[in-house]
C-alpha cells in the first residue's frame, strides 16, 4: 500500500468525495415559521419558539400570561444574558421569542431561556451553528448543586466541632 501512494494526489483519488463532505443542514420550522427548541441550565427547562420579527423577548409566566423579559428578569446581567446568542450570531433585533420556563430559579432560568435560544437559531437558520458553537451556547450547563449527604450540615460543610 504504500509503495502504491507517492504523492497527496495519490491519496486523495483514493478518498472517496462522500466521505469528505458533510450533508448540509436543513431549516427545521413549524407550519408556522417557527423554530421550537429546548433549553436546560440546573433545574429549569425552557421551551422556546422563534420567529422573524422586531426583537419581542415574551417570558410566560407562572399565571400563564406572557410579559416583557426586562419585567421578568429584572436583574440587567439575566438581561444581558439572553440577549447574548442574538449579539454573538449577530442578528439583534431580528426574531421574536416565544418562551415558557419552569423549575430553577430566576438564574438558571435565564441560562435556560439563553441555551433554548441559541438552539432554536440554529435550527432556524443553520449558518447560524458555527458562531453559536464557537461561543459555546448549545452546550448544555451541566453543573448541578451537589446533594447533601447525610453526617453533614450542607454537601460537604460538617457541622462544627467541639473538643469538650
């Protein structure tokens, strides 16, 4: 085999062209334009839908009504994170976002909302995925709060000790 292969020329007429390229990704949306995706951070699930529009970021919440993301996240740094995979794509100001949280608090929903986001761009427009990857954003958080164990006072705070 290798006395048959002298030069790179050689070897790429063996490698077959299918091999060397990726299928392209298509577009997944609904009958109604949008993409639907699912984001995780801790222990809240976000799911997000997204459609061209003029930047709406609408928060369903525990009442079942949809209100403004700046009234729900009233902290600017869970602002600035959702507004995150927007900038980093580059699309400010171009999709509307539809989202629902449950479980976790305000942070790990926000990460949530972030992570749902990020993965409904891609699915939207799949040039979107490189600039998204790089960053980051459809990796899922995986750290968890460790659980307490049971001689302790916390996961792993012990409860003071006393000599006499």
């Amino acid at each position: 085999m290798s006395e048959d292969l002298k030069t790179l020329d050689d070897l790429k007429s063996v490698v077959t062209p299918a091999a060397d390229e990726a299928p392209a990704r298509e577009p997944v949306r609904d009958e109604l334009g949008r993409a639907y995706a699912t984001g995780k951070r801790k222990d809240a699930v976000a799911r997000v839908w997204l459609k061209p529009g003029s930047g709406k970021v609408l928060i369903r919440d525990h009442k079942g009504e949809y209100i403004d993301y700046t009234k729900y996240f009233a902290r600017p740094v869970l602002q600035m994170i959702l507004r995150q995979p927007f900038q980093v794509a580059g699309v400010v100001d171009q999709f509307d976002v539809m989202a629902t949280v449950k479980g976790g608090g305000l942070s790990g929903q926000a990460g949530a909302v972030k992570h749902g986001i990020s993965k409904a761009l891609q699915l939207y427009d799949p040039a979107l995925r490189g600039a998204l990857k790089a960053a980051g954003f459809l990796t899922r958080d995986s750290r968890v709060v460790e659980r307490k164990k049971y001689g302790k006072a916390k996961a792993r705070r012990s409860f003071q000790f006393s000599k006499r």
